[in-house]
C-alpha cells in the first residue's frame, strides 16, 4: 500500500511537496478520485482532509474562504442559514463515482464543476475570486483576494479552476455567495421529442423571462426521477427553472407556459422543484446503473438533441439534455474502448467536447479521459505544467499522458 502524507495546516503541505521524492496523488476527500485518468500506482498519497474549515464568511459582502477539504455539505448548511447559495451549483458525483459524499470546496474547484444553472451564473471559475496553494516545487503562493475587482497580472485562479491538482494543491480558496431566490418554481412540459424539447429550451432561454437553467429528459429517464409529477409524466419532461420574487416569479411561469405549442404543463414548487434540479446535477437517471459508461459531452445547444440520438442509437445508449441542449449526458453499454472514437468522431463536425466521466480503471488508463488538445494547445499546456510542477510530481497523468 502507498504511502499517506495527510498534512494538518497550509505550511505543512508545502514541507512535503518539496521534500518529496517522486510523485504525489492529491485528494481531498477522494471523492473524486475515479474522474480523470488514474495517477500511477506509486504515487504517495497527499491527502488533505485535514485542512477542512470556513475560515472567514462575511454574508453581507458575499464573500466565503475556507481550507480546500472543507466538505460541500458543511459550507452548504452555513449559506441555508442566511438564505444565500453557491449559484454554480457544484454537482454531488458521489453515487456516480462511487464516492463517500458530496466531496469539498476545492475538489468542486479543482474539476470546475457546474450544475444545470450554467447557462446564467456561470462556471465554478467564474466564482473564484482567489485561492492560496502549493506549486511542485514546494513553494506556497497565492493569487486573488476577497472582491472581484482585484486582480493583477495572470489570473491564476481562472488557470487553477479544471487543473485538476496537476498544477498546484489548494490549501484555501474564497468563493463569491449570492442570495438564495425567494421563489423556485419549475415549469414542465410534457411529450415533446427531443428536438422540439431543444428548440423550446433555446426559445425559453432567449426570452425575456430569466430562464435559469433548461433540461430535457427522456421518458425512461423521466422515470426514475424521485419527484411523482415527472416520475408519472408517461412521457419525456421539459423542465425551464424560473426564480425570485414570488409574483415576478408566478408571471414568468404563466408566460413560459404559454410558449409550449404542444404538449400538456405542470408547474412543480419549492421542495419538488428543488429536488429535481439536484437530480439533473447530480446525474441521477444513470447513477445507479454501475455497469454503465458515463460521457460528459458539450455542444451547441443547437445540436445536442440531434447528436445525442445519434451516439445513443450507434451505440446502444440512454441520454438526457442540461444547459439547455448545450451539455449531453450518455450511459452506454461497457465497450472496451467506452466507444470513444465514436463518440469523439461524431461530435467532432459539431466542435463538441467529451470528458468520459466514468469507466472502469484500465479503460480510463488506456483511453483519452479528455478531449485530446490540438497540437499548439497540447504545447502550450505542457509549458505551463513545466511552470507549475516541472518535475510533475503533481497527480502526473491525471489529465493526460506527461501532464
């Protein structure tokens, strides 16, 4: 078994990244651990679970600092109680990856990871106003600070956010909060195909109702879901999430249900309406299907119905649609190669994107997790890792091969 290194403060972490001798597999709370590539088995582990903590919350200047390993869970309890939220939403990936729990604040960071409310609030990178961490060298540095309006010189944490600890271990990260919506609500819209889902999703959206977030399920999905409206549809579910103020909210659910031109509609409310959309997040259609292959695949959302019936039919899979259109969820049957030459070839017309979020360890050893860089961008990342961890002690492979 390797080696654990589990440091307790920020100081420690950069004592041992410089003292050590090969490579360093860097964990949170290993929530994460089956996304991406596999680090060598050689790798001592460098884990951070001991640097949890919120260590500054001012509510009224939205701002939030905590240590790395800080669990999801407990930064969420803390923003409940002053009706306030992370709007990137981060997705729990825990029964998808066979995690423990809804993992930490810098995992959430490290893998930029986002919920269906993209497509307004942004990335987790647009969130980060400043981290502090450890290059490969085992020198400690910080970038950013605790307003949005203080960046000089690179912005390291827009680098940092989807590095996937190959560039430098976190050990503190401030994030920007908001105010929780007084009003959720979430109009659905019943039997639409895919491709009229995508052009009411992308009608929805560019209106002037402040759509937040567009998802579309297949009936199979549709069923599995904990909510009994959408579970009992019979059909596929339309969902358009509206939020704020409750009669502002009320009209704008009214007028988007006036814009279905076909098809029935129901509205789900506070509770149900909040349930629903963690399970878009969290991928809950496929999550309990352990055998299946889980793909990650980004295109215009002009194009996901369309590509998305097609790699389900080449490949004998199942989908459903997030980011109103534009991201496509895919479990396909185990294939030794998670059909990624066919995934990659069919989205490539499309200049789509596809991380495979899920597979078995040979098969992520062996195929390209990530969509593979062209040559110049492959260039370019590979000087900024000779800048961060030149002797790439850091999760070395993580993202791909010499990275």
């Amino acid at each position: 078994m390797a080696d654990v290194l589990s440091p307790a403060a920020p100081d420690e972490v950069a004592a041992l990244v410089a003292a050590a001798k090969g490579a360093l597999e860097v964990r949170g709370r290993g929530t994460k651990r089956a996304l991406g590539r596999p680090v060598p088995a050689e790798a001592v582990m460098l884990d951070l679970s001991r640097l949890s903590g919120i260590t500054l919350y001012e509510p009224e200047e939205l701002v939030l600092s905590a240590r790395a390993a800080t669990p999801m869970k407990d930064i969420r309890a803390l923003l409940a109680e002053k009706r306030q939220e992370l709007s990137f939403d981060p997705p729990d990936l825990s029964r998808l990856l066979g995690g423990r729990d809804a993992g930490t604040l810098g995992g959430a960071i490290a893998c930029n990871l986002s919920g269906p409310r993209r497509v307004k609030a942004g990335a987790a990178r647009d969130h980060i106003l400043g981290f502090s961490g450890v290059n490969g060298r085992g020198e400690a540095f910080k970038s950013g600070g605790r307003v949005v309006k203080n960046v000089t010189g690179f912005d390291l944490s827009k680098l940092i956010a989807g590095s996937f600890g190959t560039l430098a271990v976190m050990t503190d990260v401030t994030v920007k909060v908001m105010p929780k919506a007084e009003k959720m609500r979430t109009v659905l819209i019943f039997g639409l195909s895919a491709d009229a889902a995508g052009a009411a999703m992308r009608d929805a959206l560019a209106s002037a109702h402040e759509v937040a977030a567009a998802a579309y399920w297949p009936a199979e999905a549709a069923r599995a879901s904990a909510v009994e409206l959408v579970a009992k549809a019979g059909a596929s579910v339309t969902a358009l999430l509206v939020e704020g103020p409750g009669p502002s909210a009320e009209y704008r659910c009214r007028a988007l249900r006036g814009l279905a031109a076909a098809g029935g509609t129901d509205e789900l409310h506070s509770r149900n309406s909040e349930t629903f959309w963690a399970e878009v997040r969290d991928v809950a259609p496929f999550r309990d299907d352990a055998a299946a292959q889980i793909w990650r695949v980004s295109v215009p959302p002009s194009d996901g119905a369309r590509v998305a019936a097609a790699i389900a039919a080449r490949l004998k899979g199942r989908y459903f649609l997030d980011w109103g259109g534009g991201l496509v969820w895919l479990a396909l049957d185990p294939l030794p190669d998670a059909g990624a030459d066919a995934v990659r070839g069919m989205i490539a017309p499309h200049m789509g994107h596809a991380t495979l979020v899920r597979a078995a360890d040979a098969v992520r050893a062996r195929v390209p997790v990530f969509q593979p860089d062209p040559p110049a961008l492959r260039e370019l990342t590979l000087r900024i890792k000779d800048g961060f961890d030149p002797d790439r002690r850091l999760n070395p492979g993580r993202m791909a091969e010499g990275v």
